[in-house]
C-alpha cells in the first residue's frame, strides 16, 4: 500500500470527499441520476489509479491512468452540470473543480514519471 503516501493519491482521496459532500446536496431527483454517477466516477478515479499503481508494465499501467484521467474529465462535466441546474452554488462547484483539476495535474505529472 506504499500508494498512499503519494501525493495524487492524497489528492485523489480528498476529491472524494468532496465529492461525496457535495452529492449528498443534490436533489433526491437525482438519487438515480447525477448522484450515482458522479460518486462512481470518483470511486473509478481512485480505483483506476490503484490498479494501474500495482502493474509491471509502464504500458498497462498507462492504460489504467488514462482510464483514471476520463473518469476525472466525466466529473468534471458532471460539475458543470450540477451549476448549470443550480444544484451546487458557485462556490461549491468551483471548490470541487479546484481539487478535481489539481488530482489532474498530480495524475498527469506521475503519468510523466512513468513515461520517461
């Protein structure tokens, strides 16, 4: 379990948070809708990374961090989305999207690490 002294995975796990804070707000319209969806989305995060963490091969490892990265950009429309129908204030969104591109960053920085 050495990933959790990464600082993507850090990041990763406070999105989820996030995440799950910010769901828990949505309307219950959206039990079967948004909220779902986007709590998957940063559990597939999480669990994209881990799995790809644990690979031999820089390949398959690549493989999963890019799976992890679309999960990332699915939530960050998801957040848009959840502005756009006023379901999370200004505010809110803009905090979720400040972690949501900073596990983009650590995540594209530790793709770098492993391609070189």
């Amino acid at each position: 379990k050495s990933y959790h002294k990464l600082l993507v995975w850090q990041k990763m796990r406070e999105l989820l948070l996030l995440a799950y804070k910010y769901t828990d707000k949505l309307p219950t319209s959206e039990n079967f809708g948004l909220k779902p969806q986007m709590r998957r989305g940063v559990v597939s995060v999480i669990s994209n990374f881990v799995e790809g963490y644990l690979k031999r091969s820089n390949k398959e490892k690549l493989h999963y961090m890019d799976i992890a990265e679309t999960s990332l950009l699915e939530l960050e429309a998801q957040s848009e989305i959840c502005l756009i129908l006023k379901y999370w204030l200004n505010e809110e969104y803009l905090e979720f999207d400040k972690k949501r591109s900073e596990v983009g960053y650590f995540l594209f920085r530790y793709k770098s690490k492993i391609n070189s």
